[in-house]
C-alpha cells in the first residue's frame, strides 16, 4: 500500500506501484484538475507540487510519492472563492481553452519573484496553445503576492479592499 | 511490473546483484516517457530514490562530491556548485525546465547516456569522476570514459553511479563558458551544448583550454585537437580560425529531425572562435 498525503488529506492507494501520479490522482480520487497533455513530460498541462516543488505528474510512478505532499489545483480556490492567483488569471484573460491553467496555477503559485522575466522562466516548462503567452505572463505578474496566500487575515483584508474598489 | 524500493546503498547494491536485469529508476524523467510506451511491460524496476546517502553534495579536500541522486534543481542553487563549478551549475538550469530540474538526477541523467546530455560537456571540462559500486567494491571511472555509445555506458552488470566528483580547479580560468544551442531555450534537446575554460599565462600565451561539445558525436566529446594546438600560443584571430578547423577531427555530427550535421558544425564553430576571441554572444 502506497500512503502519502493529497492537498492535505492523507490518502492510500493499494494499485500498481508503476501507475502514473496522473492517472491515481484522476482516476482513483477523482480529481481531476489535473489535465494530461502530452503524457512526456513535455507540456506541463499535468503539473502538481510533490513535497511543495512543481513536477509533471506523468512522469511519477505513484510509488515515488510514499510519505510524500501532493498538491494539485483542487487545493487552490473553488467556483466562487478563487484565490488571489486564479482570480487573476480571470481577470487578465490568462484563460481561453483552459486545458493548461490547472498546471500553470501550480506553478506559478511557487514562484518567488513576478516580474515578467522570472515569470517567463519559471513557466517555461508549460505549453499554452490558445492565450499566445502574454496574457498568462500578465496574470501571474498582477497578482497579489504572496501568490500561495490563502484565507489569512492579510488576504481577507485585501479582499475586502478589492470589494471596495470595485 | 515488480518495483524494488531498497532503503540504503548497500541494500541497492545487494538487490541488484541479485537482480541485474532490473532497471535502475531514479527522478524518471526519461524511464517512465519509455514505460507508457509499453517498452518495459514485465520487467523489474530498481527505485533509488530512497538512497539517502546518494542525495548529498558534500565537500571533499581535493573536490565536490555531487551524490548521483541530486536533482538539477539542487545542482542549480547549490553555493559551493555554483562558486567552483559554475558552469555545472548553469548547464543543470539549462536541462528541461523547472518541473524536470525538480526530478531529473545527475546519475540518471549520466546512466541514460544520451549524446545530448547537457551536464556532459561541463562535466567533460572539470574532468569529473563517476564512482560506481556494486557488491565487488567501487570504482572510480574518468568521466570522459564512461560512455561507450549511444545510451550505452561502461558501467559492468550490478554497478550503480553512486555519486560524480569534481576536482578543484587549482586556478581561476581566464575565461568560461556553457552554452546550448536548442531551437528554443527551455525544454529542448540540443543540436550543439559547449562548455569551454581557458587558463592564459602573464605572457599571453595560453596555458591550457578546455573546451568540450555535445550532441556532435554519439558521446560528449573534448576537443582535443584544438586544445593541443592552442596550447603555449598566443590567441588570434589565425589561431582561432585554426582550432575551428581542428574542431572536425573530434567530433562527427549527425543529421537528425532536430538539426543538419552543417548547421551544428558551423554554430560549434562559431562558439568555439567566439570563446578563444572572448567576443562571446556577438553572432
């Protein structure tokens, strides 16, 4: 049995050790944030945070994960409380299709520095065939940092201030 | 598939010993992109990744022992990589982007023995070391000998890379150089990687070169020829174009869907002439 921890609640999978991280996380709990792209490695589409570092989930055999902290997209906001970071991307148009965000949320929300620049780095390893790039670099740069802030009272009053200005 | 999932060295080695057509998993950046294809069904998988002791980088007297468990990542913000061995360090940001540098390891990477290894030419300058245990003992192999071809190395059955040593650089080099030339700057395989250290005497006159290329022949190769020719002469423009000619007899580059064999023999020309002019970036 394979026990480690998803999005903070402690999970056990009893399947192949060989299965894809991917394919347990979307198949066995059902959460299906995480998107496969290219299935190699290649695209990011399918990017979760093991241990708090970005990692495309097809290229972990779950048995990789024992013991380990697994983070998809699910443990960002939800319909209607999105978090500083999604809302950005929301309001800066960093969304068409949709296909790569889940995976771009996940690594974007690790990143330490927003200019432009370190953005563009730091998401190089995702692919995005709608948005053309920039408004994706836009989003992330806009958006409130820390990026991984949750309901703290910083980020509450911030909200309040983001009601008031609208 | 059956996974072996050994707790420390030496029950990786035992293991191995007894199993010695397993295959030794480490980040799996390259195993598990063969594994959905099927090409591995049935067979039994060594994991590594819970040998502690092939994790660190620690400091020797004489040199830098990376662990070969070190992902990119670590390699890539490493003080004491990044202070001795720079252009390591550089060429291990350079691998993938940040969810393969996350996973990828030196060992897997050096075992996997692609002709487009981005470590390799940096590691063929240092004049590295790849030490390898087995149940036999361990042994230590220059790392311009461990490959034997394409995705083969000289590793004997039951070995594993236990960890990669960097001596000490007695001198600053005068100049360095990493660079890898893809057809974009993340996420691709080179047509051409160089890395490059130059030492120059009081007199000008050059010391010693070091200059090693990637993707241009079925292993990393260091240019011998040149560095033979260069050495205790002074640099010019005619020196140069010299090397660059020389640079041929080292290497035999391919034609692949990546790149044509005149395209990477003319941009390694361009780096090597660039780095002995130290006129680096003006193409």
């Amino acid at each position: 049995m394979i026990a480690f921890t998803v999005n903070g609640r402690k999970r056990s999978f009893k399947g192949p050790p060989f299965k894809r991280l991917l394919d347990v996380l979307r198949e066995d709990f059902g959460l299906t944030a995480t998107k496969e792209g290219c299935g190699e490695g290649e695209c990011g589409a399918c990017t979760v945070l093991l241990d708090g570092k970005p990692v495309t989930a097809c290229l972990v055999p779950v048995c990789q994960a024992q013991g380990r902290k697994v983070e998809t997209a699910e443990s960002l906001g939800r319909p209607g409380r999105l978090n500083p970071l999604q809302r950005s991307f929301q309001e800066n148009a960093g969304v068409q299709c949709g296909f790569c965000t889940p995976g771009l949320l996940m690594s974007a929300s690790r990143l330490k520095k927003t200019d432009p620049e370190a953005v563009r780095v730091g998401l190089a390893g995702h692919l995005c065939r709608c948005t053309g790039y920039m408004h994706i670099v836009e989003s992330v740069s806009k958006a409130p940092s820390p990026l991984r802030e949750r309901s703290t009272a910083a980020l509450r009053g911030r909200r309040a201030l983001a009601r008031r200005k609208r | 598939m059956t996974v072996l999932r050994p707790r420390d060295a030496a029950e990786a080695v035992a293991l191995y010993a007894a199993r010695p057509a397993a295959l030794p998993l480490a980040g799996g950046t390259d195993l598990l992109v063969l594994w959905t294809t099927g090409a591995l069904n049935g067979r039994t998988v060594l994991d590594l990744s819970g040998v502690k002791e092939w994790r660190s980088i620690r400091k020797t007297v004489t040199g830098l022992s990376i662990g070969s468990l070190a992902t990119h990542a670590e390699l890539r913000g490493d003080p004491a990589v990044r202070r001795e061995f720079p252009l390591l360090a550089a060429a291990a940001a350079a691998v993938g982007a940040e969810q393969i540098q996350n996973r990828g390891t030196l060992g897997g990477n050096i075992a996997n023995a692609s002709p487009a290894g981005d470590a390799f030419p940096a590691l063929a300058v240092y004049e590295a070391a790849v030490v390898a245990v087995s149940r036999k003992g361990q042994r230590s192999i220059p790392f311009c000998e461990f490959f034997a071809g394409v995705k083969k190395t000289n590793l004997a059955p039951g070995e594993l890379i236990a960890s990669v040593v960097l001596p000490y650089l007695e001198t600053r080099p005068r100049r360095q150089l990493f660079r890898k030339v893809g057809t974009r700057a993340a996420m691709s395989i080179s047509k051409t990687a160089a890395a490059g250290l130059l030492w120059v005497g009081p007199d000008r006159r050059v010391r010693e070169l070091r200059f090693a290329l990637g993707s241009m022949a079925p292993t990393v190769r260091r240019l011998r020829a040149a560095e033979g020719l260069v050495k205790g002469k002074r640099l010019g423009r005619e020196l140069a174009a010299e090397a660059c000619e020389l640079l041929r007899r080292d290497v035999s580059p391919i034609e692949d869907a990546r790149s044509t064999a005149e395209y990477r023999l003319h941009v390694s020309q361009n780096l090597l002439a660039d780095f002995l002019l130290g006129t680096q970036g003006s193409h």
